[in-house]
C-alpha cells in the first residue's frame, strides 16, 4: 500500500500568547499508509484529532461554537515505503495570524496626480 506524506495545516486557533489572545495556526506533518492521497489525507487529519498535541490545543483555545478552529491536509505526496515510521511526531511550527495578515503587501495605488 502506498504511504503519503501530509502537511496538516490548522488555524483560527484562538489562543493565550504571553498573555495575550490572538489567533494562530500551525502545520505540521504527518505520514499515513493509504490506497491513495484522499484517504491518505483523511487518515492522517483523523489521527491528528485523536493526538495528545490535538486534545491540549483545543483545550487551550477559546473559539466560539461558530468560529472553530479548522484544519486541512496540503501539500500531500507519495513516499517511500516505511518513511516516517518509527520515527518521533514532529512538533507544530505556530504562526500568528496577524503577523501573516501584516506580512501581505498592501495593494498599488492605482491612478494619482
């Protein structure tokens, strides 16, 4: 069976940062043995929510019922059979939200005297 590599891609993970509450995300990967990358995806996404890590964070995390936080597999390939097996989980890479939000350039002024 092949075994895919996931980046598991989460966000809207409201949270207390030096005492401060703002939204974050995190990616992180994942390895999941499937017929292929949809159910590779799914695997690694249902695992995820099954983790230690997973639990700790949303309980950590003050979302409303209508503003959860959300995750997403990307950036999902094919490899070799065996990789990542055994091996030690990978920790979450965090980022802020603001700070991506910021990190965008603003648009080109248009027209001008």
């Amino acid at each position: 069976m092949p075994r895919y590599r996931i980046i598991i891609h989460g966000w809207n993970f409201r949270l207390n940062v030096e005492g401060k509450w703002e939204k974050m995300g995190f990616y992180t990967p994942r390895f999941a043995d499937a017929s292929d990358p949809l159910l590779a995806e799914q695997t690694a996404l249902e695992d995820f929510r099954q983790s230690t890590k997973y639990h700790e964070l949303t309980e950590a995390a003050l979302n409303s019922e209508d503003d959860p936080p959300m995750l997403c597999g990307e950036d999902i390939e094919e490899v070799r059979s065996g990789t990542g097996a055994g091996e030690r989980l990978a920790g979450l890479a965090l980022y802020s939200e603001s700070d991506e939000q910021r990190a965008e350039p603003d648009a080109a002024p248009t027209g001008g005297p």
